[in-house]
C-alpha cells in the first residue's frame, strides 16, 4: 500500500513529489510515456523559459524539468515511466493500472492528479516544425522574445483577446487572425482589442501554412480567405496560437467532477477534488493561469493536503 500515487511529471507533479517525498510519504510518479503525456509536461516543448523566478539569464525547458526531477529524486521519488491506463478513485484504497503491470493495480492513500493540459493548434503545415522556432501557444511564456517583432494571434474568444492585448505592449504589432467576420469573445475583451491601436484584424482567414521550416524559422505564414479561398503570404515574425487547450482529463472521467471544459472541478482556495483522499494541482485543474509558477504552486499544495489527509485517517 502506497502513501501517494502522482500521475503527471510537469511542474505540478514534481513539485509535489518534492514536497511528499520530503515528508517520508514515499510518493510513486507515473511520469509518462506517449507525446500528449511526455516526462515533464508542456515544459519539454519549451526552448527558453525567462519567467521563472530563480534564474535571471533564462533556462530552457527541459533543463528546469531535469532539475525539479533531480531535487524530487534526491528525497526519493520512485518514477515510472509509463502512463494510467485505468483508475478506481473511489474509497479509502485508490487503484491505478499501468500497462506493465497488467491486471495488479497499484494501490495508495491518495492519488495527485497532475496529468496538464494540451494546447491545441491549427495542425497546417509547418507548424509543429516551427512550434518554438516563432510558432508558440503562450503569449506570457515567449511575448518578450518578439519584441523587435510583427506577430499574429490565431483565435477569436476570449484567450485570443488576452493574447493579442498582452503582446500588443511588447511587440510592433499584432495582427488577430479569425477564420470568421465576428469575435466569439466576452464583449469586454472584444472592445479593448477593436480598441487597441497596436492591434489589427484579419478576418476571415485562416492560416494554411507555416513558411519557413527549411530556415528553421518562421518568416511567414500563407492565409486563406475563408469566403473566397484566395490565398495569400504574409511575412511575419511570430505566431501565437489561442484557440484553447485540452485538459488530460479523459482518464478520470466519470469519477471526479470536471467542468463543462472538461478541467477537473477543485473546492476553492484547495486541490480537493469531488472525492476523498484525491487531489488535483497544475493545468488540469487551471484554465486561468496555465504557468509553471502556478502549477508548482498548486502541486505543492497538493502534497500538504495529501499528507493531512493521510495523518487525519491514520490517527
């Protein structure tokens, strides 16, 4: 019987690894296998990373996941790297299935739920080649890397809207790409962006391609007028993709309560899930914020809340 079971290896989950193995709680991370669930999360398809606080030159991605799993490790984190298949998360015993295991779960106290989120793209050509390379889905992440920049915003609801307001105090311009004439964003968000004289509109367009791979750089994109299907090419220096994310909720489904987006539902000011002895920290309970920062923040929370929960059902 395990003290704690953590799925999810992003920022979240090693955060709490640290903070359960440094209790002598003796936490097991099922780190993940396959691309949407990779070992470390969103951070791995990072390049540089100059928000986190701790390191005033900058750290690439992967580097920071290497050391959050380094430090977990040290206080002796046990890391499997494969992903849940299957979960019962319901009474005081918690069992989660991985692959090699066959038909033995593993069992703990307490499960740490920290499996993210995905964000989702446009899928043309060339830009998973460019993600990272001008391509990005994070304005607060990369916005400060295209400053001397022209940028576009892929979306019209309200993440689109926050993106296009965000980069337009850092860039030289901002161009919001819609594949429609109207915004589905709040009316707020829609006025300050119709507002804003450093943001443009295309609308009804989409991008068809992503230029500039053979250069490993992103130095234009072609769009498609979605009325017309006239297409054209427009130079530019980077590409932010805002038409949301999907959380890595599926495998829970049905057990803890999510909202209508599908992120896993949290009593406020907790990590507590709908059920007892279950936690839920980083991305996939946090469709707000979506930063490190934030994830680990959460992901420690979780980890005090774990190891209460333990002591109060142990006393």
């Amino acid at each position: 019987m395990r003290n704690v079971i953590i799925i999810g290896s992003g920022p979240a989950g090693l955060t709490a690894a640290i903070y359960t193995a440094r209790a002598n709680l003796k936490p097991i991370v099922l780190e993940g296998l396959n691309v949407d669930h990779q070992p470390g999360g969103q951070l791995m398809i990072t390049t540089e990373v100059e928000n986190y606080p701790g390191f005033p030159h900058g750290v690439t991605g992967p580097k920071l996941m290497e050391q959050f799993r380094a430090q977990a490790e040290r206080f002796g984190t046990e890391f499997l790297t494969e992903d849940a298949v299957k979960t019962e998360l319901s009474g005081p015993v918690k069992r989660v299935w991985v692959e090699s295991l066959g038909d033995a779960p593993i069992e703990a106290k307490t499960v740490i739920i920290s499996t993210g989120a995905v964000a989702k793209y446009t899928g043309a050509p060339g830009e998973k080649e460019l993600m990272n390379y001008g391509v990005s889905a994070c304005a607060t992440c990369d916005g400060s890397l295209f400053r001397s920049e022209h940028v576009m915003v892929v979306g019209g609801g309200d993440t689109a809207m926050e993106e296009a307001l965000y980069l337009a105090n850092i860039v030289k311009s901002v161009t919001v790409v819609h594949r429609r004439d109207s915004l589905r964003a709040s009316k707020i968000m829609q006025e300050r962006a119709l507002k804003h004289p450093n943001i443009k509109f295309a609308w009804n367009k989409e991008i068809t391609e992503y230029l500039g791979v053979s250069e490993q750089r992103l130095r234009a994109v072609t769009l498609r007028d979605t009325q017309t299907g006239a297409l054209s090419e427009h130079p530019i220096g980077g590409v932010f993709v805002a038409i949301g994310h999907t959380p890595a909720s599926q495998l829970f489904m049905g057990q803890v309560d999510v909202h209508d987006n599908g992120y896993i539902k949290t009593v406020p000011g907790t990590t507590q899930t709908s059920v007892e002895g279950v936690f839920a920290c980083g991305d996939v309970q946090d469709h707000v914020y979506r930063q490190a920062i934030t994830a680990a923040g959460t992901g420690c929370m979780a980890a005090i809340e774990a190891e209460r929960y333990i002591s109060a059902h142990e006393s």
